[in-house]
C-alpha cells in the first residue's frame, strides 16, 4: 500500500519558476519508479516526467528544457522544478508511482499571462 501527498501548486506569472513536492508514504517497492503528469480543464490527462530507479529520466517535449525531476530519497519525496512557466502550463498535477499504479490526489498550478 502506498499513499502519495502533492503540494507546492499555485499561481504565477508567466516566465515564473514553482517546484512541486509529493511525498510517498508506504511501499519501499512502489516507489521505485516514478511520475508526474497533468491534466488541463477539458483535456487528457498527459505524461510530464519519469524519473527510473536507476536515475534515468523522461520529458515530456512541451517540457523538456524548462522541468526537471528530481527525488530525495532520505525524504521520500519527488520533486518537479518548473522553470519558464508558460499559460499552457496551467493544469492539475498528479505525481504516480508506476509499478503500484497509484496516483496522488493533484496539486493544481495556475500560470498567468
């Protein structure tokens, strides 16, 4: 069983940074891998970053360049530092821990032009 717990979300200005947090509570296991996706009003959620267990990561294209995944393990927390942060930014974030499919419950981010 494992619990994750988003924060960090909020409102900013274009060209603005924001770092989300999400902290895992539970399975050493389910923690091994994990995510960050998002969804905006009336669209799909969408893949964002993975960062594997042996320390590889994936970007989105719309992020690559700007987001950067990160985790601290002494802290059982998974971070995304968002830099550049753009209108199409705005959505809900989720963080995901894959092998458990288990999803926390969002973090909602706001970017203004």
């Amino acid at each position: 069983q494992v619990r994750l717990v988003e924060s960090g979300g909020g409102s900013v200005q274009a060209g603005g940074s924001m770092r989300l947090s999400c902290v895992v509570f539970g399975s050493a296991y389910c923690d091994l891998d994990m995510s960050w996706y998002r969804q905006a009003p009336g669209k799909d959620r969408e893949f964002v970053s993975r960062l594997y267990v042996t320390g590889r990561t994936t970007y989105a294209d719309s992020v690559k360049g700007r987001f950067t995944i990160s985790r601290d393990n002494a802290k059982n927390t998974l971070y995304l530092q968002m830099n550049s942060l753009k209108p199409e930014d705005t959505a809900m974030y989720y963080c995901k821990a894959d092998r458990c499919r288990t999803w926390g419950q969002g973090t909602q981010v706001t970017v203004s032009s």
